[in-house]
C-alpha cells in the first residue's frame, strides 16, 4: 500500500522522467558508446560498452587527411564573427525598433516580418549567382572563400537577430532611457553610453543562440566551401558517413562529440538566461 | 561646420570607421567596374552615398541605427528574393540556362551532320601542302593537305580546312593500278608531299576531326579512315533573315517559339536543344494546377508537408507538456532530470540528426538491435528506405530534436499561471483534472499559441531535417517519382531547383517557392493577428 501512495503521488512522476532521459540520452549514449570503440563502425553487440579504445579520437585527429583541428577553427571562427557581427549590427536596429520612433515603423517590421518568411533555400541559387560574380573582382570575398561565406550568414541572421534581439530589448525598462533623454542625451549617447551596458547580457545570450545556428548550418557551407581545407566542422564531419559505408562512424561520433561537449558545455551553463529569452515572447501575454 | 561642433572622440571614432569603411567600398566599386560588373559597381555606389548621407548628416537618426542591417539585408536576402520571384516568370531549367545569343552561338557550331546521301566517294591521299602551295615542307606554313580524286570523272583536287583548288589531270601521278599517288612539281617548288609512314600514327588526333573543303554549298569533306573521302553536311542551317533553322534533310522549319527554344513548326514538341531563358509569365504557375506530372506530386507532399509540421508540433508540445506538468511539483532529482532533458535541444542538431540517421539503419542500427532485444528475436525494420516507416521516422527523430523545447517553454508558462486560479477551482470543488482542463490548459494555450505557430511555421521549412536524414526519400526513380515519400515543400523544391544530373527547373522551382512564401505568411500572420505582438507599434 505504501508503495501505491507513493508511487501515485510522486513515482508516476519519476517513472515518467526516467523514460523521457532514456529517450533523450539513448543517441547521445550511442554517440559516446562509438566513439570509444575500437572498431569504426555504429554496428553494437551490446549495449554494454565491450572495451575502450582511443582508436577512433586518435584516427580523427592524427590520421594527416582529416585536417579536423583545421575544420573546428573555421567554424569556431566563422560562427564567432557572423554571431559578434551580427549582433552588434542587430542591436542598433532593434533598439531603433524599440525606443525610437519614425515614420513607417510598423510597415517595416512587418516587412522585415516579411522577409524572414520567405524559404531561404531557394534563394540560394540568387545568392550563388551573386559570390560568383563578386569572385572575379574580389577574391578574398566571393564564392568558396570563409569571407564570402561570413558576409552571406551575416545577411542571413539579421532578420531573425532583429527579430529575437526586439523582444530581449522590449523588457529592458525604458525608464532609464526615459532619464537620460530628459537630461538632453541624444539617441546616439542614449545607445551607447545606457542601452548598450544594460543590453550587454542580452547580447551575450543573442549571440550564443547566433553561434550555435551558425554552426549547425549545413547547406549554405557545403555549397560554399568545397576545398576541404576551407571547410566547416559540419560539413566536414558529414562527409565520413554520407558514402553507402558504414565504416566511418567512428570517427564521425568522436568528431561529434568533440564538437558538441563544448556547446552543451556553454548551453547548460547559460540556460537560464536562454530560458527566459524564449519564453519572454509567450509569457508575457 | 556643424560637423566639428563638439570634437569629441566619439566622433573622430566615428569619421575615421567611415572613412574606413567609405574607402573599401571605394575600392571595390573600382575593381567591380573594372570587371565590368556594372550593376555591383551601382550597388556599391549607392551605398557608399548612402553611408555618407546618413552618417555625416542628420537627415535622419534612426536610419544610423538601420543602415547596416538594411545594406546586409538588401544584398544577401532581398536581392535574392526579389531574383527568385522573377525567375518564377522564365522558362528556365535544364535546357534553358543560357542567353539567347549564347544558345544560338551554340546551336549553329553543334556538330549536327550527316553524309549527305547519293554523293560520290572520293579517293584519299594524304599529304602536306602550305598556304600558298609552295614549298610544302616548310615547317612554319605547312598544312595537313588532301589529295582528293575521283578518277571515273577525272576529278582531281587539294583541300584544307579552308582552300579547295582544283588540279589539272596532266599534273596528277599514277600508279600501276590508276590511283593518284603524287602531284608533280611546277618549277623548283613541291605543291604537294605526301605523308611519310610516320606521320601516318598522329593522323587520328590531327585530320579526323578536320573538316575539308568541298566545292558545294553548305558541306564539307570528312576523311573515312586513311584512303576514303566522303561528302557530309550540316543537318542544320541557320538564316538570320527570319531567324529560323531548316533541317537540310527533312526541310522542317524550326522557329523560335517564344519560349525558350527552337521548335519545329509542324510538331511544337520537337525542338532544339539547348535552348535559353525566356519569359514566359504565368506559365510556371499554370503548370503547378493543369500540368498532371507536376501537379500531383505538389499535392501529394503539400498534404505530408501539413501532416508533417502539424504531426510535429502537436507531438512536441504533447510530450513537452507532459514532462512539465510531470516535473513541475518538487521531486527529487528534478535538476537532474531537467538537466538531461534540455540536452537534445543543447546538441547541435546537425550531428543529431545524422547520428539517428544511423541508428536507424536496417543492419546494424541501434532502434533495430534495441526493438530486438526488447521483443527476444531480431527484427529487421527498412525504418528509411520503406515509405510509411520513413514517415514514422522523420516524425520521431523531429519529436525528439523539439520536445525539449517545448518542454522549458511550458515549464515557463506554468510557473506564470497564478496558482490561485486552481486554488479557487479546488476550493469549488474542482478536481485536478477538471482544473487542468477548465483552467490550466485553455491559459496554457493562449500564451504558447504564438509559439506553437512559430514553430509550425519553422517545421513547414524544416531543410535541414528531411535533407540530411532521408533526402526526402525513399523515392522511386525507376517509377519517375520526382517527389519522395518524406519530401516536404521545401526539400521537393530544392530538389526541383538543384537536382544534381537530374532535370533541374528552377523557373517552376521559383514558383512553387512564392506558393510556399504565400502560405508561411499567411499562416503566420494570422498567427499574429492572434497573438498582437504588433500591438505595440500602434
């Protein structure tokens, strides 16, 4: 009788739980079961790890044609400038959006609104067609160079960085603002010397959210990047198991691990502030 | 000097980033133009006066805020939008990617020839001969020079690839059995030299593609191996007069069609490839309601493409919801739990996608060896490659990748529900349940609806997903499916734009893209209407 009181009060509740984490951590544990296999391929006996073996970090950091080291710096630094770029570009419209105000504000939000609908995959080919002709007079800018790359992404995020970047700046309290203007501070003062201090957490969260989707990003770098020199962490690791083998995975899930350890690293350590970012929209009404 | 009024750093901060910037756009409108592309040497221009105008004027202060988001947005998305919604007016697809100038150029060097039936065989000698037939083994004027004769008619001549000289019977040397072997020479000059064995073995490379001259109108002389000539001519002409190709052989006219290539004027169907683009206004659209072959299968994946982002946020913010409501009372190890539970939705979903990808591999996938070892005998589910377990798939993996989503959103919107409301329904009576479904929930709703149209909106989109774990397949090509069974709108698209090898389309690609742009916005904007967030703009 104990046992049903507690299991309808509170066991229900961890029975519930433990079968969610074993659904959340089941690929996640395949991922690091492979990766210290000795053997390359995803294929399990068991699920039990059977040994340990270093076999597939040392094949995918040492092995000369893999340059992965290579890889994470170009998407470490790609994701790095699109996500600082981005939001620096971003606040200043976002706070214009927010504090300022002008003729056509709601016709251009709504336009912005607009723009983001559009399915971006298609314009690729526009986008394409673009880097190709800036290559011939600007090598280091068009297509298959990381700087073409950069600027393409940075065009990309605005919209959706315009968009997340309002709502952060909307719950920031105007009073300040407010103070400061009654003072006789222009909007320029107003921006850097109130908003941008009290923004700055924000802009962190914005721009961490900003990195990770650049990092995730596949179609855009793999049409982009096709030297394996200038490739993205993404792109590069994908190749190992996109033939018709399975031999690769090893290497792909140590590839992976390597990769996301970092990101889930920073993520766990700034949900909070994630968190309230997104739901700051559906809580507020 | 309005300009220096209050010199502070601030400002010279900001005339020197200008500046700077002013300088490379300076620099790369100057080598745009050079290139001799006009219309990026425009662009850069007019922003260039642009950041000018705003930064060192005042005509406008919230356009300093705007101008760099406005610049990048203009270039990498507008542009492209704006090329894409044109594009949906043109024929253009595999077949039609060139100018018409550059299809034309292409269509009349085309190596369409044939041998032209009823003419005579000639006999072939091969040999040297340079350009004014003097000394013909001088090296620098030499040319590969045919000895051509038809000895029934007495008709003996020399040709290149662009001169033809009759020769007189007297000056032709015979052999035994009356062939032509030599031309004597006229002074102390050779007119003509034969090849010697060894030049014989480069024959091939140099004199196979030749085309000799020839005496008639519209054809020229092709060697057939080493001692034959035969007549051949162009299947096609060209006459710039009426802008028309005749078929030499069958005497069909093709003109141009108005969309996009030459076609036969008897049999519109028979047309000349490649072709170029064309506009050719609503066709495309016309196409996505009247034309079967590209109807059905639009229909087919519009329908999974609801079912699909429909399936996908109700099952995400069941779950979600669920684990909310299971972990929102305190327990132990909820940090714990909440901690692994966001994990999906921390992990770049790039290499989580994949890696389901594998695990779910008939073979040696992990969900199949999981499934038998729960069942006790092993099963063998083809969870990618067969059409409704592909459906199942993409829709579990999506399920996974968002609960965790819509699980902390949840969570959030819970914890802002003022816990008097259940309170004062339990004081009345009210049992959990019915709180929860009189209360709670229809609260639930109104907060998250905003969300939960956002992500519709995003799954309706969702490239990365289908791409990069089925590809929109298992499709059968055999069949000439050009949708497969987990395609949603986006990927088909894609599909119908980029195909690698396939047939590309990328006007009827752009067309069906608009259709897809139309119905995201109007989703969403209902969406807004519903939610108000442009409330605060009135």
């Amino acid at each position: 009788m104990i046992f049903v009181k507690w299991f309808t009060t509170k066991g229900w509740r961890h029975t519930v739980a433990w079968a969610a984490c074993f659904f959340a951590l089941f690929p996640l544990y395949m991922i690091v079961l492979t990766s210290f296999k000795k053997t390359t391929s995803l294929q399990v006996g068991s699920f039990l790890p059977t040994g340990f073996s270093l076999s597939n970090f040392d094949e995918l950091l040492s092995n000369p044609l893999i340059p992965f080291y290579t890889w994470m710096s170009n998407s470490v630094v790609i994701s790095l400038i699109v996500s600082v770029l981005s939001v620096f570009v971003g606040a200043a419209s976002a706070f214009a959006f927010s504090r300022l105000r002008f003729k056509g504000k709601k016709g251009s939000i709504q336009l912005l609104l607009l723009i983001q609908m559009f399915p971006s995959v298609l314009a690729l080919a526009a986008v394409y067609s673009i880097m190709e002709r800036v290559q011939i007079f600007a090598p280091g800018l068009g297509l298959g160079t990381i700087g073409g790359l950069i600027l393409v992404y940075l065009g990309g995020a605005m919209g959706v960085n315009i968009w997340l970047l309002k709502g952060f700046v909307d719950s920031i309290p105007i009073e300040l603002d407010e103070a400061a203007r009654v003072d006789g501070a222009s909007p320029m003062q107003i921006y850097w010397r109130i908003f941008m201090p009290l923004a700055s957490p924000v802009l962190a969260v914005v721009c961490l959210l900003t990195f990770i989707g650049i990092f995730n990003e596949y179609i855009l770098a793999a049409l982009f990047l096709t030297d394996p020199s200038q490739q993205t962490v993404a792109v590069g690791l994908r190749a190992f198991i996109g033939g018709q083998f399975e031999t690769n995975w090893g290497p792909f899930a140590a590839g992976s691990l390597l990769t996301s350890l970092p990101i889930v690293i920073l993520f766990l350590s700034l949900q909070k502030y994630i968190i309230n970012g997104l739901t700051a929209g559906a809580v507020k009404g | 000097m309005r300009l220096l009024k209050g010199v502070r750093i601030a400002v010279i901060l900001k005339i020197i980033l200008v500046t700077i910037t002013l300088t490379v756009l300076g620099f790369l409108m100057q080598a745009s133009l050079l290139a001799g592309d006009v219309q990026i040497g425009i662009f850069f221009g007019i922003s260039m006066v642009l950041i000018a105008l705003v930064y060192f004027t005042k005509i406008s202060i919230p356009m300093k805020f705007f101008l760099p988001g406005i610049l990048l947005l203009a270039t990498f998305v507008i542009t492209p939008i704006i090329y894409t919604i044109s594009m949906s007016g043109y024929q253009y697809r595999t077949g039609n990617v060139l100018s018409k100038p550059e299809a034309l150029e292409m269509l009349q060097k085309s190596d369409a020839f044939a041998q032209v039936p009823g003419e005579k065989q000639f006999d072939l000698k091969l040999g040297w001969c340079d350009e004014e037939y003097g000394d013909a083994k001088d090296v620098a004027n030499a040319k590969v020079c045919a000895l051509v004769s038809y000895y029934p008619d007495d008709i003996y001549f020399l040709s290149t690839a662009t001169t033809f000289t009759p020769l007189p019977k007297d000056r032709i040397v015979f052999n035994v059995l009356g062939i032509p072997t030599d031309v004597t020479k006229v002074g102390a000059k050779y007119t003509w030299e034969p090849f010697y064995d060894d030049e014989y073995a480069t024959f091939d490379k140099t004199t196979a593609s030749t085309r000799f001259k020839y005496n008639q109108p519209n054809t020229f002389l092709r060697a057939e191996g080493y001692s034959v000539m035969a007549v051949y001519a162009a299947r096609i002409t060209y006459d710039a007069k009426t802008d028309a190709f005749t078929d030499i052989k069958t005497g069909a006219v093709y003109k141009d069609n108005g969309r996009g290539n030459y076609a036969n004027t008897e049999d519109p169907a028979d047309m000349k490839y490649p072709g170029w683009r064309e506009i050719i206004g609503l066709e495309n659209f016309i196409d996505l309601v009247n034309n079967p072959s590209v109807r059905e299968p639009l229909i087919a994946v519009f329908i999974w493409t609801i079912i699909f982002a429909v399936t996908t946020v109700i099952t995400q913010y069941a779950l979600g919801l669920l684990i909310a409501l299971t972990l929102n009372h305190k327990i132990r190890g909820r940090w714990v739990y909440r901690s692994i539970l966001i994990l999906p939705y921390a992990m770049p979903s790039i290499m989580s996608i994949l890696i389901w990808g594998g695990m779910l591999n008939t073979d040696f996938g992990a969900v199949n060896n999981l499934i038998s070892l729960i069942v006790g005998q092993p099963v063998s589910f083809n969870w990618l490659g067969e059409p409704t377990l592909a459906k199942i798939s993409v829709l579990l993996v999506n399920l996974w990748l968002g609960f965790p989503y819509f699980y902390l959103i949840s969570t959030g919107a819970l914890q802002a529900i003022p816990q008097e409301l259940t309170e004062a329904a339990s004081i009345d009576g009210a049992t959990g349940g019915q709180a929860f479904r009189k209360i709670t929930f229809p609260l639930l709703q109104q907060m998250l609806l905003p969300l939960l149209i956002a992500s519709f909106a995003f799954n309706f989109n969702n490239f990365n997903l289908i791409y990069l774990l089925t590809g929109g397949g298992p499709r059968d090509t055999l069949a000439g499916d050009s949708a497969g069974a987990t395609d949603i709108l986006i990927s088909y698209t894609y599909n119908l734009a980029f195909n690698t090898g396939g047939n590309q389309n990328f006007g009827l690609a752009s067309a069906v893209s608009i259709v897809i742009f139309v119905t995201v916005a109007a989703i969403s904007l209902y969406g807004i209407r519903r939610s108000k967030v442009l409330e605060s703009f009135t």
